[in-house]
C-alpha cells in the first residue's frame, strides 16, 4: 500500500492553482504541480486524469444529480433542479477563494473557457436525466435543467465579478425568483435592475 499522504488531493489543487496563475496553465507541468506539493506525479494521478482536471473536477455535477434525485417526488421539477445549483452555490461559497482563482486561470485561457461552457453542458445534460429518472417527459426535462443551468451561471459570474454581492446561494434564489417572474410576464425586481446598474457601471 502506498504511504498516506494528508490531504494529497487540497495540496495538488492549491498547488495547481498557485502555478496557473504564476505561469500560465499551458506552462505548467503536472510535475512541476507535484513538486510543489511535495507529492510525487504518481500520487498527483491517483486523483487527477490531467493537469485540466484540477479545474473541471466532476464532484460539483455529483453534488447536483445527488441533491435533485433526493428532493421528495412531490416537488415540482424546477423546484428539484433549484435544490441541486443551491446545493452547488453553498459549496462554492465555502470555497471562494479557491473558486476565484480558478476563475482567473479560466478567463486568461480560450481553451478553458470552451472547456468550462461544455462542463455546464454536461452538467444540464446529467440533470436533465435525473428528471426523466424521476418521470419528467422531454423536452420539460431538458428545458427545465437548462434553465437552472442559466440561473446557476448568471448567478455564479455576478458572485465572481460583484463587490460586497450577496452570498452565492442568496444570488441564486434571487435569480429563480427574477425567472418565475419573467416567466408569468412580470417585471424585473429592484435587486436585479440594481445588478443591471452594477453591471453597467463596471463595464463604463
């Protein structure tokens, strides 16, 4: 057996992270990640298939199919695919820090956004199944997880980009709010002209 190493997963992530950012993502080597953490390559692909799966780890779409195939049946599809991006919201809040990171290493790279954009495709698509699992017909399954999927992003990018925002989980309870609004022919709420505002502000 090999020798345990605490927490070898946190400390390559940490690790990855710290020379994306220092060096570029295409410059960094998995061995250079290893060093660092003082692993061997050997452990760093006990927990990664590659240097990209730091960043698209699959334990935030777990989470999300988890949390929607345990919501009581009773629940209205939309209501089941809002538990599971809540779910993902708290997660990513305790983790900030690591979420802006890996943020800034996304944006600084067209390749990991293409890469991010087809995660968020699949994780609609693995949500969408769950629906089915659960007897919602096409297309109400598609539609409803790619709708959560929107909700979830748009949400996820004012957290990242917005000073003094609201915690994530807040800003995505807004947000399905702001849908169910729209969706019944209403008018955007105050919190979001207030984050068009925002938004216009930053942007000049």
């Amino acid at each position: 057996m090999g020798r345990w190493e605490p927490n070898a997963r946190g400390r390559l992530e940490q690790s990855a992270l710290e020379l994306y950012l220092e060096r570029g993502f295409e410059q960094t080597t998995v061995a250079e990640i290893a060093k660092r953490a003082g692993l061997t390559e050997r452990t760093f692909f006990r927990h990664f298939a590659d240097k990209r799966e730091v960043l698209f780890s699959s334990s935030l779409q777990e989470l999300m199919v988890t949390t929607l195939a345990g919501v009581p049946e009773a629940a209205a599809p939309i209501d089941a695919v809002a538990a599971a991006i809540e779910a993902a919201g708290a997660r990513l809040q305790d983790r900030r820090d690591i979420a802006l990171r890996r943020q800034a290493v996304i944006a600084a790279n067209a390749g990991l956004q293409e890469r991010e954009l087809i995660k968020l495709a699949s994780i609609a698509a693995a949500m969408a199944e769950a629906l089915r699992e659960r007897g919602v017909g096409d297309p109400a399954a598609n539609l409803t997880a790619e709708a959560g999927i929107a909700v979830f992003k748009t949400a996820f990018e004012c957290w990242i980009n917005g000073i003094g925002q609201p915690e994530l989980p807040q800003l995505i309870r807004e947000f399905l709010d702001e849908l169910e609004t729209l969706t019944a022919g209403g008018n955007p709420s105050p919190s979001a002209r207030r984050d068009d505002a925002a938004t216009a502000a930053r942007s000049g």
